[in-house]
C-alpha cells in the first residue's frame, strides 16, 4: 500500500536550503517554503506554516544546521556561541509542543561536544537533522504497528486535528495507528473532526485520508457525541504535544471534550505519540504553558471574517486531557495505561 509519505513530503533539504510544505495552503496548493536561515525556519513553525508536534520538531533541528551556515566564524566558539542564538530563537516559536524543545536540546548537546575542524560543523549538524528526520519516520511507523494490536474488528475510529504524515517527517502518530489498522482490513470508517478554528481535520486529515484511499467521513467538532450515542464510534485516537509524567496529555484544543464524551459512552481514548513527546519534567497537566493564539484565527475562515467586526475571540490552541480520562497511551515501546508512562525510558 502506497502512503502518502511517498507522495508528499512536510518538509525536505536541498540544495544547502530547507524546504516546508506551507500546510495553510492545503488541499487547495502544494507550496514550499525554501528556507535559507534559522530565522526563516523560525517564522514557518510561529506562523503555522508547519504544524504537529513531531514534526515541529524536525523542522527546528534542520534549523540549527541551517545556521550553521550562515556566515562564517573566526573559531568554534564564535561559532558555537552563534548556534546557541539560533536555538534560542527557535525555542521561543511554540510553547506547548515537547518535541521542539526534545530535538533543539538533542542538537544542543552535539553541539557541546564537538570539538572536531570547524569546517565539517555544519556537515555533522546537517547528519545530525537528518538523522532525527529518519528516526521519526521509523518510530511512527512502531506506533502504528502497535497501535494495531488493539483492533481486532471491523472498527468506526474518530481522530482529531491531524497527527498524520502532515504532522511528522511521515507516515503520522494517530493517523499512523489507522493506516495500519487499515492494512488488517479493520477500518470500516473513520470519522475526521473538522477540528476550528484552524481545521486541520477538513484539510489535512481529510486530504490523507482520501490520498491513502481509507475510508472517512467529515464531521463537524460538535457532531462527535451524536455519532458515539448512534454507536458508530468504537475508538478515539488523537495524537499529542505533551504527555506529563503522571499521564495527562496536551493536544489540540477540543481534545478533552472528546474524552468526556468517550468516558461518558465507555468508548476506549487512545493517545499516540513517540516516547520524545513525554516531559518528565513537568508533573501534570496544570503545569503545561497552553498557547494562546490570535483572535483571527477565530473570526476569520482564511480571508473571510465570520463574526461582526470587532468581536474579540478567545483561542487556546490546546486544552489538557486528564490522565483518568485516557484508556492507554501508544509509543514506539508499546502501549501502557497513562500511570505508567513514567516508567518508560524517555
């Protein structure tokens, strides 16, 4: 079965440049964005150009390879000290997702220990990007495998958002899980939330869905407890953006109404998401920064303003589902209850 990791790629490096697939665009145009800096690459994950939590994370690690070209340096210190800056920076484009902050501290580290010709640094960075871009291609492809082994029927599955090939370097995280469900032949529909205000579901989710040919059907955010109370709903997978130590979970915003209302209907939730995605460091769900975007992101649909002019919006950008609400988190180890997760080797 051809994936769509074949067809269309998030992000890839040519030429000395990164390229970004502007994913505001999609399904409508395929453009990319070439990058030649770490500034530029800053401003496509800030702007939304690329978006998901793995993914974001690969993008800033191609970054600091960037930046490692951009001009050049008297001494491996000069040049160290100019590579932190760009870390820095690219630090300060999304607060919620881990997995940025995970991939620039994995680069942080090399950068500490090399201390070999400078004129191979920005090669070794380049190594380096390209390495956690291939790592995450093979994790999300064991968390699907592993995620698969929780179907064993015919299944009706509602994913959220998109944590699919658009949101990692390829194949996806929940969306992962269901192209491998699908390869058992055990989808019988799965229902994409349209996902406001942002509608990653409509755009992106969907557009994998029909480019993989598996089965789906677009619903509104609002329509989810309508079709769990019809019993057209057998399981919930979305992915995550940060997965504290006691197993609560920060993922795009309506994620913890989903949960509500599967608890409510005793309808399993599953997270997935790679083992990168949890922070120790932060003890639970109250203690994770939520972003708060643009009032015009609300108001507007693209260039069209649905509300009367002036009218203020708040946009939380993500919301954190409760570790009791969660049936079982899947990573690439395999899958564990969310009191576990602590337990895994991060």
């Amino acid at each position: 079965m051809r994936y769509i990791i074949l067809m269309i790629k998030t992000l890839y490096w040519k030429n000395s440049k990164l390229y970004v697939l502007d994913q505001r665009l999609l399904p409508g145009k395929v453009r990319y964005i070439a990058c030649s800096n770490h500034s530029q690459v800053a401003g496509t994950i800030k702007d939304m150009a690329i978006r998901g939590a793995p993914a974001i994370g690969v993008c800033a690690a191609y970054g600091i390879a960037l930046a490692a070209g951009e001009k050049k340096f008297g001494s491996l210190d000069s040049m160290k000290k100019h590579l932190y800056g760009a870390a820095k920076a690219l630090a300060g484009t999304r607060p919620t997702a881990v997995n940025l902050f995970w991939a620039l501290e994995r680069m942080k580290n090399l950068i500490d220990c090399y201390d070999a010709d400078i004129s191979s640094f920005a090669k070794f960075l380049l190594k380096a990007a390209d390495g956690i871009y291939n790592e995450d291609i093979d994790i999300n492809k064991k968390i699907g495998s592993n995620g698969a082994k929780l179907f064993r029927k015919k299944s009706g599955i509602l994913t959220h958002c998109n944590a699919g090939a658009l949101a990692t370097a390829g194949y996806g995280t929940a969306l992962g899980v269901i192209r491998s469900v699908h390869s058992k032949g055990l989808v019988r529909k799965i229902f994409v939330d349209e996902t406001r205000p942002y509608l990653q579901g409509s755009r992106l989710t969907a557009f994998e869905m029909k480019t993989d040919k598996i089965p789906y059907v677009l619903i509104t955010d609002n329509m989810a407890g309508y079709f769990m109370q019809c019993g057209e709903i057998d399981a919930v997978i979305v992915g995550a953006d940060r997965i504290a130590r006691n197993g609560d979970t920060a993922n795009k915003i309506g994620t913890y109404s989903l949960s509500v209302l599967a608890k409510y209907h005793k309808i399993p939730f599953y997270v997935a998401a790679p083992v990168s995605t949890i922070d120790l460091a932060t003890p639970n769900g109250r203690m994770i920064k939520i972003e708060e975007r643009s009032t015009k992101e609300v108001v507007n649909i693209g260039d069209y303003c649905i509300a009367p002019e002036g009218t203020t919006a708040r946009h939380p950008a993500f919301d954190v589902t409760p570790a009791r609400n969660i049936t079982a988190i899947i990573t690439e180890k395999g899958v564990s209850k969310p009191g576990e997760i602590s337990r895994i080797k991060v």
